[in-house]
C-alpha cells in the first residue's frame, strides 16, 4: 500500500466514523421522542378513560 492509499484509507475511516456517531445521535433523539409521544399518548388514553367513565355515569342517572 503506498502512503497515498494509506492516507486516503484513514480519511475514508474517519468519515466513516464521523457518519456513525452522528446516526446514532439521530437514533438517540428519535428514541427520546419516540418515547415522549408514546408516554403522552398513554397519558391522554388514561385522561379519556376517565372522563368516559364519568360520563357514562351521567348517562347512567
């Protein structure tokens, strides 16, 4: 291998590198928000469940 080789192999590493860590930053934020969505939608269902029952017990009388 000649040093140009070599040289042009560590740059294509390093980018190679640098790309992963950034796609696992965008995995990381997308799982933070993933899962902020997903605790706010379990959190509204819980709302609406309650306020089904109360209203059905209106219904009820």
């Amino acid at each position: 291998m000649t040093p140009s080789e070599r040289e042009e192999f560590q740059f294509n590493r390093i980018e190679l590198f640098s790309q992963m860590e950034s796609d696992w930053s965008l995995i990381d934020n997308y799982r933070a928000n993933e899962r902020f969505y997903l605790e706010r939608l379990v959190a509204t269902s819980r709302m609406l469940g309650r306020l089904d029952e109360r209203l059905g017990d209106v219904d009820d009388a």
